[in-house]
C-alpha cells in the first residue's frame, strides 16, 4: 500500500474537506476516525499562574508572562485565577452537551461569519495558519452588548 509523502499532500484540499463536513473534530470522532489527519498538530500551551498576582513584583512577572505567551504562541492556558469550580463545571457540561447535541443542530450553528455573536467552527485560522489544532469552538461574543439568551444555543443556556 502507497503511502502519502509530503510531496503529494494538498494541505489546502484536506481542510476544506475537514470544514465543508461542517461537523468539527466531534464529527471525526463520531464517524470513526482512527489517526488523527495530518492537518492537526498537538503542541504544548504555556501555562500562567496568577498565584500572587497581587504582589506588584509578582503582577509584573504575570504581565511579562502573559506577553510572551501571547506574542509567541497567541494563547495560553491561565491557572489560580479564583473561578468557582462549579462555574467551570457548568461550562465545561454545557459545551458537553452542545457538542453531544443532533448533528444538524450544531450545522445551524456552524459559520465563519466574523460578524456573528454567536457561532460554531473548527479552527478560526483553518485557512490561514500553518497547522489546524485538534478542537471545535463555540463562540459566545457580547464584550459591546448584553448576552442574548435566544442567541444562545438552548444547551448552554
């Protein structure tokens, strides 16, 4: 059996097959998948921990890291911010269930619409970044306005 090398592979053309499924890396997993495609690539996320975060020797360590991070990596994961975990459970069960919700449900929601306060997509940069990350987002977006429940999903509600 023919194995494909990096000479033949349309990086382009599996991405667009990945989002035309309109069903995120859920909808692989549904359907079976067992290799993760080769536009997906697993990195490690710096991690910021506000502990101490009212020391100003320490504020200006987590601004410093939080400026690193970002320019480097664009994102990062922050740890000892104070959230409930029951906050953090109730959203963590609400994406669960989104995601677990029919299929055409979560297809409604799929968009690359910047201008959308609410939609579903995997990898905002799908066609612009070098590599596509293992995740779907929902995106929630109401920084200039009050959340509109019936915008919401009924799920996450």
């Amino acid at each position: 059996m023919a194995t494909e090398t990096s000479v033949n592979y349309d990086r382009t053309k599996e991405l667009k097959q990945f989002d035309d499924t309109k069903t995120g890396v859920k909808g692989l997993v549904d359907a079976g998948i067992l290799n993760i495609p080769k536009i997906f690539k697993t990195i490690e996320v710096p991690i910021i921990d506000l502990s101490n975060i009212g020391e100003s020797i320490r504020r200006k360590e987590i601004i410093n890291e939080v400026k690193i991070a970002s320019g480097e990596w664009g994102f990062f994961q922050v740890i000892n911010h104070g959230i409930p975990l029951s906050v953090l459970d109730e959203m963590i069960e609400g994406i669960r269930s989104f995601n677990e919700q029919h299929l055409e449900l979560k297809k409604e929601m799929y968009s690359r619409d910047s201008a959308k306060k609410v939609k579903f997509n995997s990898n905002f940069d799908l066609y612009t970044s070098k590599t596509a990350d293992w995740r779907d987002t929902l995106q929630l977006t109401f920084l200039d306005s009050e959340p509109d429940p019936s915008q919401m999903p009924p799920v996450c509600r």
